[in-house]
C-alpha cells in the first residue's frame, strides 16, 4: 500500500496524469459539441486513428511536424462532415454511422501504412518528429509543481485551455447558441430563421477537428511514430466521459481527468509488483462503473421528476 502512494503522490505521477489526460480531453470535448449540435458522434476513435496516421505520415515525409499536425487535423475534420452528411443527407443512423467509420479508419489506417512503408505495424520506421513542449522559465525552478508543469507537450496545454474555451463557446458566442438550440430544439431553430443543418454541420467539423488533435498527439506528443489501432479505445471512453460530465464543459473536463488519472495510475502500477492483467483493466473497469453511476442518477432524476409531476 506504501508502495502505491508513494505513486499516486509522486511529482512523476502527476505530470503523467496532464499528460495521459490530454488525448480524453481533447476528444471528449469533441464529443461534447457534437452533442449539443444534435448528432452523437461515435466515430471519435476512427477520426483519431485516421489523424495519428495521417499526422505520422506527412510529418515524416515532409518533414515538418507542422504540416504533419495540420494535415492530420484536417482529416479528422473531413470525416466529421462525412458523419454529418450520413446523416443530415442519407438519413443513415447516426451510432451506425459512426461504428462504420471506426471499422473504415482502422482497415484504412493498416492498409496506407502497409502501402507507403511495407510495414504491417506501424511507422517505427519512419522519422516523424514530435511536437514541441513548453518550458516555463518561472516554474520549472519550483520543487513539484516545475517538475509537474514545464516541460509539458504544447497539446497538452491546448487540451486544458479547451474546457473555458468550449464553455466560452457555447455561452458566451452567436455559434454556440444556435449550436444549442439546434441540438435541443431543431424545429424552433428553424423557425427563428437558424440554418439548421449548417449548424450542424460546422459542430461536426469542430468535433472531428478536436478529435484529430487528440489522435494527432497520440502519435506526434505522446511518442513519435503511428502504431495500428494505437487509440485503443480512448474515443469510446472519451464518449464515455461526455455523458458523465452531464453535458457541460466542466462536468466534462472532470470527468476526462478522471479517466486519464485512472490510465496514468494503471500505467504506474505497471512498474510495482502488480499482476499487469489486473492493471490493464482499471482504465475500461472505471469507465463502466462511471456509465453505471451515471445511468442510476439519470435513472433516479426521471423517478424524481415524475413524482413532482403526479403531486
């Protein structure tokens, strides 16, 4: 037990939860605005599967981590418009949709790299740099919180920075109330002259836009090469995290720390004399025992409201 705190209290430990947390972060907030634009967005995994490949493969080709980042950004965005066009424009079902995408980004992902590098495995291969830290003057002098702090990706900041930055969105900006009143009351936006499926259709960009830069980390912040299906089910527990957050930006940013901190735990225990089958699982057990909390509170809500309504 000694062994464990001195873990979980560990300078070491801490950096390695901001740092493991971003990839959560970034998607979850993702996930958030498709939400709120109406449209469920399962296809987190696949548009950061499909954005660390592509981030890994033109930063190595082209040699810049820059175009690397942008490139695979942009493709995240693109198949967020393509789940928008699924179904605003086919009708398709929207959970369906986005498993599909998921299935397509990680034949797709494995077929390009097998094509461009001959390797089944990934871009080990294939110097693609990573992005850059941050130093802070000021801080990294500072016992604990310097070795906590400095030194940190850029994306990591930009993924802390994310939570005001959606919640100004959605409260304090023109887009971010016709995001919401699209996602919550179509028909009334309609009627007040909002451009519905445009909405729609910009929140879906901006949440496959979020997601890349989670995925586009995984593989240029958190190491420098893409491996297959390295997300490994971080766009589902991202997800996961929306809905435990309650919809709100904060609510939402907890709830990702949350899970970050359980990735980063089990990471840590990796090194103590714990049996590795029983640390892999914290990251999914957490995550099914928060939608089980989650469930029983919205459970216990509707038995609430229905009672003040028969009073």
């Amino acid at each position: 037990m000694s062994s464990v705190l001195d873990v979980v209290l560990s300078s070491a430990f801490l950096a390695a939860v901001l740092r493991v947390a971003t990839p959560y972060l970034l998607a979850a907030f993702g996930g958030l605005v498709a939400e709120r634009a109406g449209i469920s967005n399962i296809g987190l995994e696949g548009q950061m599967l499909s954005a660390a490949c592509t981030g890994a493969l033109v930063a190595g080709y082209s040699g810049s981590v820059t175009a690397g980042a942008v490139c695979g950004i942009a493709v995240a965005a693109l198949l967020g418009l393509l789940l928008a066009a699924l179904r605003l424009e086919l009708g398709a079902d929207a959970i369906i949709a986005g498993i599909g995408l998921n299935l397509l980004a990680s034949g797709a992902t494995a077929y390009t790299v097998f094509t461009f590098l001959d390797d089944k495995g990934g871009t080990s291969g294939l110097k693609s740099g990573t992005l850059p830290t941050v130093a802070l003057p000021g801080i990294e002098s500072i016992p604990v919180l310097g070795d906590v702090l400095s030194g940190q990706n850029t994306v990591t900041w930009l993924a802390f920075l994310a939570a005001p930055a959606v919640a100004w969105l959605f409260y304090r900006t023109r887009f971010g109330f016709h995001l919401r009143a699209v996602g919550e009351m179509p028909e009334a936006a309609a009627s007040v002259g909002i451009a519905v499926r445009r909405v729609q259709y910009a929140g879906l960009a901006l949440s496959g836009a979020l997601a890349g830069l989670a995925g586009v980390f995984l593989s240029m912040g958190y190491v420098s090469f893409f491996v297959r299906d390295m997300t490994a089910g971080r766009g589902f527990i991202a997800l996961a995290a929306v809905f435990l957050g309650g919809l709100r930006p904060w609510g939402v940013f907890l709830a990702a720390l949350g899970f970050g901190a359980a990735e980063a735990l089990a990471v840590q225990l990796g090194t103590l004399d714990v049996p590795p089958q029983l640390v892999s699982t914290i990251p999914y057990a957490l995550t099914l025992v928060a939608l089980a909390v989650y469930a029983w509170r919205r459970k216990r809500r509707g038995a609430g409201e229905v009672t003040a309504a028969s009073m």
